[in-house]
C-alpha cells in the first residue's frame, strides 16, 4: 500500500506549542504519531513523507519504505551542515533508514491515474498536476489544486492512497466556491 504524510516535526517543542497540538509534551506527541503510524503501516508499505520530519532516530521505529522529499527544516539541515551538498545529505539520511531522499518534487505516477505531484509547500505545487504537499500544518486542508497531507489534517498518521483519491474527487468534482471562498465583499 501506499501512504502520505508530512511536518510529523517528531521531538519539536516548537512545533508542539505552535501547532497547538493535543498532547502534554513531544514524547506523548512522538509516541502518538509512531504508535498511528504503525497501527496503518505495514514493514513493505510506502511511505511518502513530504518533509519537516524531524529527529530522524525515529525511523527505526516506522514500518515502511520511507521516502522523504526535503521540507524547508531538511532544507535548512542540508544547507547549514553540509554545505548544500545533497548527495552526502541524502547518504547521511539514508543511514537512519530512510529507503530514498528526494531534494525537492515528485512526480509520481499510479497505475490507472493521473500521476501525483508532492512537494512541501504549497507555493512549489505543480500547475499541471493535482499537488499533495504539507507546510501549513492544520492552517488548510484542501486548495483547489491540491490536498494537505501533513499529520495535524489526518488525526496524526499518514494518509492512505483511497484517501487521496477519495478527497482528490471531491476537491475537484464536488467541492464548490464555498469551500475555496478568497473573499468576502
């Protein structure tokens, strides 16, 4: 199976308290989000994670095939501690368990669908695509170009492929103005 998710921010204080997440503290937060996460996951499933991970120790507690696309925290990692160098960022990555690292976007095609553009902020979305991405934590679900699939949207784990598709048909067959509203007069 295939699953999605970002901004998991595992052992962030500052995403704790900003976010106002429901837990008492990030090792609650971090045991919720591992223990949802494994709950759904299978050891031979994939995983997209659309980045701000967080302490990547975690991922050898995740079933799954982890591939991260960087976020703007992984980004900022990658830019500090090595230089901008991201052949020996994503091996430094891939020594927590992450299964691949992809710098920026993906394209990803399904088998009987259009392919998925994911990235991390919605400002990098694809006109061409419908986009998956994170960022914006709980601030908004859905955009007429594409869903959210960051953590703090989907009760803290990742979102399953019939998800996706499921909100995919209603952001663009179903939903109306009401939803997408920019303003108010």
């Amino acid at each position: 199976m295939i699953f999605f998710t970002s901004d998991t921010h595992f052992g962030s204080e500052r995403t704790l308290k900003f976010s106002c997440r429901p837990f008492a503290n990030t090792k609650e937060m971090d045991e919720t989000i591992i223990n949802n996460w494994n709950k759904v996951i299978k050891k031979d499933d994939i995983v997209y994670h659309l980045g701000d991970f967080g302490n990547y120790e975690m991922t050898k507690k995740l079933n799954g095939k982890i591939t991260l696309i960087l976020g703007n925290y992984e980004q900022n990692d990658l830019k500090i501690n090595f230089n901008g160098d991201f052949s020996a960022f994503s091996a430094y990555l891939k020594k927590f368990g992450f299964n691949d690292v992809i710098e920026k976007n993906l394209i990803l095609p399904l088998p009987n669908e259009n392919p998925l553009f994911l990235t991390h902020e919605p400002l990098n979305c694809s006109t061409k695509y419908f986009n998956l991405f994170g960022h914006v934590h709980e601030k908004c679900k859905c955009k007429r170009f594409g869903l959210n699939v960051g953590t703090d949207c989907f009760n803290f784990k990742p979102a399953t492929l019939a998800e996706v598709e499921f909100y995919k048909d209603a952001i663009l067959n179903h939903y109306d103005e009401n939803v997408f509203v920019e303003e108010l007069e």
